[in-house]
C-alpha cells in the first residue's frame, strides 16, 4: 500500500511495540472455553506529550495543513480530549498557533475534570481554549472560529473531532500495515483486533487498511457513545471514503464493520465500576495503564465478552488508543472506588 504519496509528517514513535499480556490472559482464563490469548498493540507509546491513537492521524492532518500553508489548527473535543492534547502539542511542535473549542459534554462541574488530566496538559501546551455548553453544534463552531482566525489574517486549518476524516484515518490505515507486518515477523496468527471506537477514524481506518491490504482480520469496535447502528454507519461511511482515496473502495463491504455497543453505561466520559475494575485489573496484571473514557470502556466489554466465551481459542489483539493522562481528570471519581 503506498501511502507516502500523502506526504505525511514524521513525528510518532513508530512501530508501536506487539506485546503479549499473558498475566491478563491468565485472569481471563475464567471461561470454560478457556478464553483469549491476548495480546497488546501499544499505540499508547506514540511519544506525542503522552501519545495515543491522535498521533498517526496528526501525522497525516499535518501533512495535509502544510499543503495549505497553514499557521493555526482548530479542533474541538470533550473537556478530556486525548485528541486535543495530542493536536495542541502537534502545533508546539511545528510552530503552529493551537485553537480549540472543549465541550462540556459530560456535565461534570468537578474541578479535576475541569483543569486537571488532559486540560491542565492543553493549558501547559500553549493551546487557546473555549469552553462551550454540552449539545452545541461542534462543525458550527469550528466554522466561527476558523472564520475569526481568517478575519486577522491567520491561515487556519480544521481539524474535525477526533481528527476523523479521511486523511486521519490514513494513520490508522497505515496502523494495520504496521500490525501485519509485525505479525508476520513475529509468526503471530492474529484472530481478531478490539479496540475502543468512537468518532470512528481509528475504527475505520483499520477495517479500510485491512480490508485494502486482504488481511482478513476482523475488527470488534466497543463503542464509547453512540447505538450501534450509529457507530457502525459512522465507522462503514468512513472506511469506504478511506479505501477510495487509496484506490480501493469496493474492498470495504458493510460486514466488515462491527461494534459492539453494548458497554457504553450511563454515556461517553461517565465511568462505572466495571470500567473501573477494567482499570484495576490492567494495571494490577500487566501494569498496563488504560484510560477512563476509552480503553477502560473498551476493556470492560472485552472482559465481559471473554467471560461469555466469545473469543475462546482466539489470539485478540488489543489496540491500546492512550488516554493515561485523562486519568487525573477522573480522580474525584475512581477516589474510594480503587
Ligand atoms: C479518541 C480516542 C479513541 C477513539 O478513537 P476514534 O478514532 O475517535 O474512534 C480511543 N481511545 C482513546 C484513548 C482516544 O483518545
């Protein structure tokens, strides 16, 4: 798959290690089936102020901002937004004036949600920040304030939440090579990818990179906010785009995209003692820190679904997307509950 001709910009600490978590796997040896081998991508390592899954897809979003000779990105995201962090030390990184519009999309009035985690890190970044009410028209927003950037004369750049367009999804198009290819290497058969699937480009980008590549692992997305015929709509439009832009756009067909969103509880950002036994149980096996809002909700259903002996006799890789830093954001929450 030839991918430079998108002229990415080369900033993540890349290939993200393969590593196997056999303390977890033993804990998940509960069902009679036996459970999953699992496994672990470590896309939490991208070396971007903490990394995460935003990483790969900034490197592509950047490539396409210097195209346009731009000198500001805008985004938008929750108040915890791995997404913006990442973007805001992006834009440090090159020299980039960094705009963003948070949303108060989970209502907390906590003050750790509201200035510690991921936004004391935005604020630490040199980010201009916005707060704006849960609900509000995001694209709108992102429009007004690329049109005041424009109006004194920057040259603005918009990135969509979670950096989920086509070319975002690029990075995790080029993910699934990485993840193939150290397989090979590696004499590893892999028989299904989970991972955390929300604005969907991480999802997505996935399903189009195999799918083009003619890997045929299947791809399990637990959803962190929308139904399921939401997130998999989300998650198919987006993988046919992606696969077009490469030429190959008949090769995503809808069965190839599959979330389970059944382990969304009370909504996105809002954390439950089961994501809250996900957290525990990762940290006190393998030492693996996962995030509240993501990888938390992620591994919740996964554990739930290897209790019911869905992926016995399975090697799963799990796509760890980051999120760690958000954890502080969350501690009024996970306090008395560890
Ligand atoms: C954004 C994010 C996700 C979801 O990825 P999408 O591409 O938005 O679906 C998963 N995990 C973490 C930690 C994230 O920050």
């Amino acid at each position: 798959m030839h991918l430079a001709r998108f002229n990415p910009v080369r900033f993540a600490h890349l290939p993200t290690p393969l590593e196997p978590l056999p303390r977890l796997t033993a804990a998940l040896a509960v069902s009679p089936g036996g459970g999953p081998e699992l496994w672990v991508k470590r896309d939490d390592c991208t070396g971007l102020a903490g990394g995460g899954n935003k990483t790969r897809k900034l490197e592509y979003l950047l490539g396409d901002a210097f195209a346009n000779d731009a000198d500001t990105l805008i985004t938008q995201g929750a108040v915890q937004s791995n997404h913006v962090r990442q973007t805001a030390a992006a834009a440090a990184m090159f020299g980039l004036a960094c705009e963003v519009i948070l949303e108060q999309r989970t209502g907390s009035n906590a003050h750790d949600y509201n200035h510690s985690g991921n936004v004391l890190l935005d604020e630490l970044l040199g980010a201009k920040i916005r707060s704006v009410p849960g609900g509000t028209d995001m694209n709108q927003a992102l429009a007004e304030a690329a049109a005041e950037v424009a109006a004194r004369g920057g040259r603005p750049y918009v990135i969509p939440g979670g950096g989920s367009n086509v070319i975002g999804a690029l990075g995790y198009v080029e993910c699934a090579l990485e993840l193939v290819n150290q397989a090979n290497e590696a004499g590893l058969e892999i028989d299904r990818i989970v991972t955390a699937t929300g604005s969907a480009g991480t999802h997505a980008g996935l399903v189009a990179g195999l799918a083009v590549m003619g890997a045929d692992i299947p791809v399990l997305g637990i959803g962190v906010r929308a139904p399921k015929e939401v997130q998999e709509a989300n998650v198919f439009k987006l993988a046919v785009e992606t696969a077009d832009l490469l030429g190959h756009k008949d090769r995503v067909t809808r069965d190839l995209v599959v979330a389970d969103c059944d382990y969304v509880g009370e909504g996105y950002g809002l954390v439950d003692q089961a994501v809250i036994e996900a957290l525990k149980l990762c940290a006190r096996t393998d030492g693996l820190l996962l995030d509240p809002v993501y990888t938390g909700k992620a591994m919740k259903g996964l554990i739930a679904l290897s209790a019911l002996g869905r992926f016995d006799g399975e090697t799963v890789v799990f796509l760890h997307t980051g999120g760690a830093q958000g954890l502080f954001g969350y501690q009024s929450v996970m306090e008395g509950h560890l």
